[in-house]
C-alpha cells in the first residue's frame, strides 16, 4: 500500500473547503491502494516561511518545520485539495509548499479545486503547475475542479454533486499508477 496524504489547504476558519477535503480522504480510504493520511494546514498553522536556511539544505531550524517535513515527507503520494482565490492559488498553499523540498521529490500529486463561481478553480490548478514542476512534483493529467462549492457544504457537511466520486475514482487511479511507477523507479 502507498502511503496517500489528502492535504486540506485552506486556513479560513470557516473554510467550505475541509468538509470537501474530508470527503476526499474518506473516498480515498476506500482505494485499494492507499492507506490514507488527512492533514488540515489551518490546524497545521504554519507561519509565514522563517526558516534561515534553503529548504534543500533540509536544515529545519524551527519546530513546525520539522513536524510539516515528518508529515509531507512519509507521503508516497499527495492529493492537494485547493481553493480558488482571486484567481489563482492560495498563499497558504504556496507557503507550505516553500517550506519544503526533499519531501516533494519525484512524488506524484492530484490537484483537486475548488471555487464559489463557475470556475471551479480550474485556473489555480493550471497555475500551480510550473511551481509542482519546481520542485519535483508530478501532477497526474486528471484534475478535478468543482464549482459552487457552498451549494455542496451544508452545516459542515458535504454532500458531492452527481457523479463526483466516479470522477475522484479515475484520479485516484491514475495517481495509483503514477505511485507505483515512482516506486518500481
Ligand atoms: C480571498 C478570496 C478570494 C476569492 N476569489 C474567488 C475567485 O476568484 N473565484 C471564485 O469563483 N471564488 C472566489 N472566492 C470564493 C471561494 O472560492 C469560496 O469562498 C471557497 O469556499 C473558498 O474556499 P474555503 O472556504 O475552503 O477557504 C474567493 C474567496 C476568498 C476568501
């Protein structure tokens, strides 16, 4: 079994987000082949990147730091599951992907987003992409985008619309398939 960490990336307290992202993790439970870890990066809380060294150094000086490279760096795989703001990415994603970087070598990501309007965050996933290429990262072809995220999240809650865990099911295999290929590598 590959080791899967569904990454929840918005810090709104309020975030529509985390339901979504939980159901995410739970449906990717139900995959042969992933043992699935969830993790919050409004819980994480990480700060504003602090560190004095490169992150390639992998020299961590600060304690949150650490606990983010023990967490990314046990993953085999990653699904990021994003928002849409303004148009593009999140700082906070952004942001801890910067503090990383040996952790996300050659290791394979599903980006799934999200957003309020029509979009479904489809432009943040296609802007993300030259930065997953920065550090290694391989993002599978398949991505999911899922607008009017509020019409789907109700009292914390999620309920996905038609068809959604059929289209989840086809990333995930495909993020399989990467996966094993990175470990047959
Ligand atoms: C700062 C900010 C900017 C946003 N920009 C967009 C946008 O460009 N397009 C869009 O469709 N929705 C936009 N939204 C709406 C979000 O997609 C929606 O609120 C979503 O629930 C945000 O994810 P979160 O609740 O998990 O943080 C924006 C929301 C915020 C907070």
């Amino acid at each position: 079994m590959s080791r899967l960490l569904v990454l929840s990336t918005s810090t709104r307290t309020v975030s529509n987000g985390r339901a979504f992202a939980r159901w995410v993790a739970d449906a990717a439970g139900g995959h042969e082949a992933f043992d699935v870890e969830f993790t919050d990066l409004g819980e994480l809380a990480l700060p504003l990147l602090d560190e004095p060294e490169y992150a390639s150094t992998g020299i961590y000086t600060h304690q949150h730091t650490r606990d983010w490279s023990a967490i990314a760096g046990a993953a085999d795989a990653f699904v990021f599951v994003m928002p849409m703001y303004n148009g593009g990415f999140t700082a906070p994603l952004k942001n801890a992907l910067d503090h990383l970087y040996q952790e996300w070598q050659g290791k394979p990501v599903g980006l799934v987003s999200y957003s309020a309007g029509d979009s479904g965050g489809a432009p943040a996933a296609e802007m993300l992409l030259p930065v997953l290429a920065r550090l290694g990262l391989r993002p599978a072809q398949r991505r999911l985008a899922v607008p009017a995220i509020h019409s789907l999240v109700s009292e914390g809650a999620f309920a996905p619309s038609e068809g959604l865990d059929g289209e989840l099911a086809v990333l995930l295999d495909e993020l399989a398939k990467l996966t094993l290929d990175e470990n047959l590598a």
